[in-house]
C-alpha cells in the first residue's frame, strides 16, 4: 500500500478556465499528485466536456513530467464555483512510477497500485446500458493491459447522470447494477466486492474511476456492517425493475461496505457511499439532518474498534465527501458536520442519491495505526 494524503480546494464563481488555474496553484507538489477529481456544474453535457477538455489541457501545461489521472465530475460544490479533490503520495526512490492515458500504477516491493481518472463511454450519446457496458469493457482492456486481475479492484466509484431516472421502465441505478453484476461473473470474488459509491449526476452519462491492487503480502478484506445489511445481499423489495430479455433478474449492488488495505503495523479503509439505511430499510424520510445523522453513526460503527477485524487500532479520519439530494439542504449538513467533526477535511457537493428518499450519502478515507494504540 502506497500512503496517501489529501487536499481540498476551492475558487469563486468565474470563468471556467480561470477557476481551472485558480485550483492549480493551489497545488503545493506537482511532482507528488496522484489523482485530482474536480467537481463543477455544468449546465449541459455539451458544457461538460468542454469544461473537460479545457481542464486537462491547462493541466498538461502545467505539470511538467506526466499529466496525473483527472477525474470532472458535474456535481454542484457547496463552497465556490468549483473544487478539487487532490491525493498526493510522499515520492521516495523505492516507489516506481507508470504513467497511462489518465492513469498511473504505482510499483513498490510489496505491490502494484493501479489509480485511474474518470473513464468515460466513447458516445455519451448513447443509450444508458450501452454507455455502462462501454465503461465497463474499456475498464477491462486496462486492467489486462497493466497485468491486474478484475478482482484486485479494491475501490471503485460510480458516477451516473440521472441516476434514478427511469427510461423505457428501467432505472437507471438499477440497470447499471445489472451490467455490473453481469461484468463481475467473469471471475470470482474470494476476497469480496471491491468497495465502492454509485452517485448521480447532472451531466456526463456514465463515469466510473477505480483503483485497483496486486500483492500478495498485503491485507486485502472487506469490512461489513453490523447495522446494514450488505448491500449484494439486498432483497428483491429494495431493488426497481423487472428482468428482461437483457437480464434474467435484477441484481443487487455489487460492493461492500467497507474495504481494509495495507500490512499489518498500518492499513487504510475505504468507506463506500453510506446512507441513512438500517437493514436495508431507509430511515428518517423528509430529514435530512436526521439522514446525516444516522448515517454517521453508520461509519461510526463500520469502523468502531469491537468492528475492526485487527485489535488496538487507533483511525484517523483522512477525508469526507458529503453529497446531498438538494442543493437548499446543503447548509444544515454543512453545519452538523462542522459541529460534529471539525477537523476533518469534508468536500460538500449536491448530487442525487440512488434511493429517491435518501437525502444526503457520505463516504470516507480512513487511515488505522495498529502499533500507536499500543504505545
């Protein structure tokens, strides 16, 4: 595991190019980016990927040895007229570095780490299925270009316009899951479902980034929930649609709650998008505080020591990302995560959540030191 850290950056409401510089010189070391995932609201999907193409050509310009993996998410930030989420990694000369068409793998003695940017249909014009079944082949042909297995994805995020929208009596989160479930039979899952969030958006069609590692030496295992169940083990009540001549069922989402990465002085645990869900039930409709609320007693109890599969551990909370259903509500959790959890890095964005009735969705990055609780 290659350790991390990450930055939040904001700019105000102006030209699009002009913010794009704005958050690039915030940067403080070019030459340690992994990933930058910036979030703006673009008013079309024309708008979209001309926000897109101008963002990655000033970023070409302005790192000078490779152009790190960039994902342009078009949901609404709370603070600024766009932000930017930005990892960084601590270079040293064991790590190698091989950089791709937005996406690097990071080779060290103990494994390889692939990281991708937002990896986009050829035609967003498309129909929804076949954007997701384009995403997911071009996501394939990476992973067996660089030598990883479909099942080293350990994290992977879901970014679909219109999420719950519903065409031709199929939704679109619903048929997305299909094609996922369809996608992942083509290996076994020993280890579990990578972890991962399936969020809306304004434009863009279907985007998807992973990340994905290979090492034998490494702690690798899902972390479940006692309070939810897990998500792929969902009853058909939750699930909208009916089969088709497509799929012989509809599928549960495929992904666990959380995912524990890392050796065993020190892993990470990737979060996946969390919900005011107990059960499989959602829970407080019409409020959204409430939501928030339930939802971080949800991560509390993800990652709660009695939880936690390895003894003494002792987390440290790297980064939220809050989205929220309506833009209006947006205050009121902005102010309960202020109250609640001051010091940690948050980005707050308005997207809609998979479920209609779910107001606000969070997810996170935490880092666990085993030998510090033990000092």
């Amino acid at each position: 595991m290659i350790h991390k850290r990450y930055e939040i950056y904001t700019t105000g409401e102006q030209d699009f190019e002009k913010m794009c510089i704005s958050l690039l010189d915030h940067i403080d070391s070019p030459a340690e980016v992994l990933k930058m995932v910036f979030f703006g609201s673009p008013k079309s999907n024309i708008e979209y990927f001309e926000h897109l193409q101008t963002l990655k050509q000033l970023a070409t310009n302005y790192f000078s040895e490779y152009l790190p993996p960039i994902s342009y998410v078009a949901q609404q930030p709370f603070v600024g007229g766009l932000s930017a989420e930005v990892v960084y990694f601590d270079s040293s000369p064991e790590i190698k570095i091989i950089n791709g068409d937005n996406y690097i793998v990071l080779i060290n003695e103990t494994c390889r780490e692939l990281i991708t940017g937002g990896i986009l249909p050829p035609d967003h014009k498309a129909p929804f299925i076949q954007q997701t079944e384009a995403v997911f082949s071009i996501v394939e042909k990476l992973l067996e270009a660089e030598k990883f297995s479909l099942n080293s994805i350990i994290r992977q995020w879901n970014y679909i316009q219109d999420i719950t929208m519903v065409e031709n009596n199929r939704q679109h989160y619903q048929v997305f899951n299909d094609v996922r479930s369809r996608f992942y039979t083509r290996t076994d899952w020993p280890r579990g479902f990578p972890a991962a969030t399936g969020i809306g958006t304004r434009q863009g069609g279907v985007m998807i980034e992973v990340i994905a590692i290979d090492g034998d030496n490494q702690i690798n295992q899902p972390l479940d929930n006692p309070l939810q169940i897990p998500a792929h083990r969902y009853s058909g009540k939750v699930l909208h649609g009916d089969s088709n001549s497509n799929f012989e069922m509809i599928n549960t989402p495929k992904f666990e709650r959380a995912r524990v990465i890392g050796c065993k002085d020190r892993q990470s645990v990737y979060v996946s998008g969390t919900a005011s869900i107990r059960g499989e039930e959602s829970l407080m409709i019409n409020d959204a505080v409430g939501q928030t609320h339930v939802t971080m007693e949800n991560i509390g109890r993800l990652i709660d020591p009695a939880n936690y599969p390895f003894q003494d551990a002792c987390f440290e909370c790297k980064m939220l990302r809050v989205y929220v259903g309506k833009y209006e509500l947006i205050p009121f959790i902005f102010n309960y995560m202020k109250l609640n959890c001051p010091e940690i890095k948050t980005v707050f964005v308005c997207a809609d959540v998979c479920r209609e009735e779910l107001l606000v969705e969070i997810e996170g990055i935490f880092e666990v030191d085993v030998k510090k609780s033990n000092q």
